[in-house]
C-alpha cells in the first residue's frame, strides 16, 4: 500500500498551528516514514500534483484568495482537517465580525491608527494584484465541508499527532483531557 | 429539618427534606455540570445546563428540592446531549474569542466544552455586535462573553447594598449594565469579587489578567466537577 498524502496550508492564520504541527518532536521522523506531503509551507510545494488524502487547513478564509485556496484543498482532498481556532471560528481575525464594517477597519489600519505615520497621501492598497478583502471572516466549514475539527491556538502537539495516527491507521482517535485547549 | 431518602443514579443517599437536589448530589460526590448557579444565591434555573431526570421527567436540580422516594438521573447519554448542545449555543451566540481572553482556563463555560469535548459548536457562529464597557476604574464589561446567568446581578457584594448590576434591554438586545455612580469608589476587593462571580470573562479586573501561566490554570489539567467527584461523600 502507498503512503496517505498529506497537503497543508496556512490561510487567515499566523501558522502558530503548523508550529505546533512541527512541535511533535522527533515523532516528525516517524510521520515521515508514514506518510508523504504534498502542496505545504512544509515542503515548499506550491501547487497540488496529485490527489491527496488528507488536508490540513490552519487559519479562517479573510479574502478571496483564502477562499481559492480552501477549495482547492476540497478538490484536491478526501479528507479535511481544520486545525486551530481560527480555522473553527475565524480566530483574532474574526474579532472584526462584531462591530465595524470592512471600511472601518481599513481606515483604523492605514490611516487613522496611532502608529501609522508615513502614509501622507493616504493610500488604502486596493491593486486589483491584491486579493479581495472578506466582509468578515468566515470560519472554514462555512466555505466548504470539514470534515474533522482540532481546537486550539494553537492546538497541542499531541491533539495533532494523535488524529494523523487516527487516521492513518483508521483507529479511534485518542482524547485525553489535556489536549482539547481553546487557548 | 426531616431526613428523607433520595434516589441518585440507582443509590439511595440520605438528605435534607428541601435541599435542592443539585446540592444533594454535590454532597454525595455526584458532579452536575452548573452555569447559572452559585453557591449561597437564590437558584435561578435560567441555564439549564443542570437538567436532569427527575422522577421521569427533565428538571433543572439547582431549583428542584429533594422529597423523600425522589428518583433523579443525572447522566444519561440524552442529558449529556442536552448539556453539549446547550454549550453550543451559549459558543454560538457571543463572540468567544478564547484566545485573547484573561479568563481561559479559569472559564466555566470553556471547563464545560472541554468536559463535553466540543471540537465545534454544531450551529453557525452568528457574531453578534456588542461592546465594551470600560468606563468603571476597575472593572471592565465585555458584553461579547457575557451568556446572561445574571450572576453578577444576583450575588449581593456587600450584605447592605442592593446589586450594582442590572439588566438593560430585552430579548436578544439583553445585557448587563454597571451602575456607574454606585460603583465609582470600587476598590480591588470589589472587583475581585465581581470577577469570580462571572463564570465566563464578561466581567474583568483592569489591570489584571494572565498571570497564571498555561498549564497551571484552574482547568488546565482537571475538569470541571473532578473536585467534587473526587471527595466523595461529605455528609
């Protein structure tokens, strides 16, 4: 039997997640020898080159490339993992959702903020290069379906690894109390 | 006050003819998870996350008094289901951005998702706009964490004075209201003491906040109710 294939990416995230992913230690040595990687920051491949197996998703969809990117991983794989709060529900960034209008927070960051300082023509970057900025951001299963969640910010090493061993073996995944964190 | 027999999970405990049947329970080493509720205000029952079955039917056990034969059950997998599905709603409905907030890993609400191994809330977020009241020296309202277990306006602070909390609006608009006047000589005892009343993080100290580093919190490594179902029987 071939390796699962695995793709991740690092959408509206910090990639706190993919650090944690790499926090599992010398048990990286034996997911290498499990599994193989495909399209991730990991590796460095930018596009898919086969259909993958497993996907793992780190951080909500703020733009239109986000987006982009969240379908192609649901084209291009059987299985999506979302991992970290704000994949789940949009994380920091989501914190714009509550109140303030996408004009608003565009005017906060680049012209009215305490720190902005050399912006004298006032400029907010609109090039059509650039991707389109979200009304809000939205969480990753309202884009397309997920299919398993891993909370966290970022999630503990062991919640990560212990679902990759759950799903390439296809056992039950092991939960312990400690590892299911909000924070 | 006469000593009846109550029938919890299949034993039979002895216990106070009255006492809520949530307390009873406690005291005999059995955990039901709790929001709304705390210890020496008048229940309230407004959660529901205590919901049990009481002599067949589904109660709340922080406002049903104990009688004698009473037959309650406390965790069928139907009741649990009740109990996650409750804790859903109170994630879908405010903004709780864990994260970023002073009260993870002391949080109630969080103690319970992770009891109840929320991975996600099964509704869509609806990120409702509410603020900030930051306008008291001391103490700070975030109305984003506030899941309305009028707690904060329930508990008296000081024997003398009425609640310095109060209800604002109706419906979906509800929240919590500081009196401002009343609470501008709040000293740190105060705040302190409005803090632990809020189960969730609605309520914060200024000036104040992460100094416990994670993995020393208070749920960090015990669940909710694991003190409670660890001591056993006390009476």
């Amino acid at each position: 039997m071939s390796k699962p294939i695995i793709a991740t990416t690092s959408l509206a995230g910090c990639f706190g997640c993919h650090m944690s992913l790499l926090d599992i230690d010398e048990r990286i040595l034996d997911l290498i020898e499990l599994v193989e990687f495909n399209k991730s920051p990991i590796d460095d491949i930018k596009t898919f080159t086969k259909q993958c197996d497993i996907g793992i998703i780190e951080g909500g969809c703020c733009n239109s490339e986000n987006v982009h990117v969240l379908k192609d991983f649901r084209k291009n794989c059987k299985t999506l993992v979302v991992i970290g709060e704000c994949a789940i529900m949009g994380g920091l960034p989501a914190m714009r959702n509550n109140n303030a209008p996408i004009s608003e927070c565009l005017e906060e960051a680049y012209l009215n903020c305490v720190s902005v300082q050399a912006n004298e023509e006032k400029i907010i970057p609109n090039d059509e290069e650039l991707p389109m900025i979200l009304d809000r951001v939205y969480p990753c299963h309202e884009i397309v379906k997920i299919d398993y969640f891993l909370p966290g910010c970022a999630p503990r090493a062991d919640l990560i690894w212990n679902a990759l061993v759950a799903l390439v073996t296809g056992n039950e995944m092991d939960l312990p109390y400690e590892v299911i964190k909000f924070d | 006050m006469s000593k009846i027999l109550v029938n919890i999970n299949g034993v039979d405990y002895s216990a106070e003819s009255g006492k809520m049947v949530l307390k009873v329970a406690n005291e005999n080493g059995i955990y039901i998870p709790t929001l709304c509720h705390f210890e020496g205000i008048k229940p309230q029952g407004s959660c529901r996350v205590c919901t049990c079955k009481i002599d067949g039917r589904n109660m709340t056990a922080c406002t049903t008094p104990a009688s004698h034969r009473m037959v309650v059950v406390t965790d069928t997998a139907e009741l649990e289901k009740i109990r996650a599905t409750i804790i859903e709603l109170l994630f879908a409905e405010g903004n709780h951005f864990c994260p970023a907030c002073e009260r993870s890993g002391n949080c109630e609400l969080q103690a319970l998702a992770y009891r109840y191994k929320m991975m996600v809330p099964q509704f869509p977020y609806l990120f409702p706009a509410k603020d900030l009241d930051a306008k008291n020296p001391k103490i700070m309202i975030d109305h984003n964490r506030c899941i309305l277990c009028k707690r904060c306006i329930r508990r008296k602070l000081e024997p003398d004075n009425p609640s310095w909390f109060v209800f604002k609006n109706r419906g979906n608009k509800t929240q919590i209201n500081l009196d401002h006047e009343l609470t501008a000589d709040f000293d740190d005892e105060l705040a302190q003491k409005a803090m632990d009343t809020c189960p969730v993080g609605a309520i914060i100290r200024k000036e104040k906040g992460f100094d416990v580093p994670i993995g020393e919190r208070k749920y960090d490594k015990n669940p909710i109710g694991s003190d409670i179902e660890n001591k056993g029987v006390t009476s």
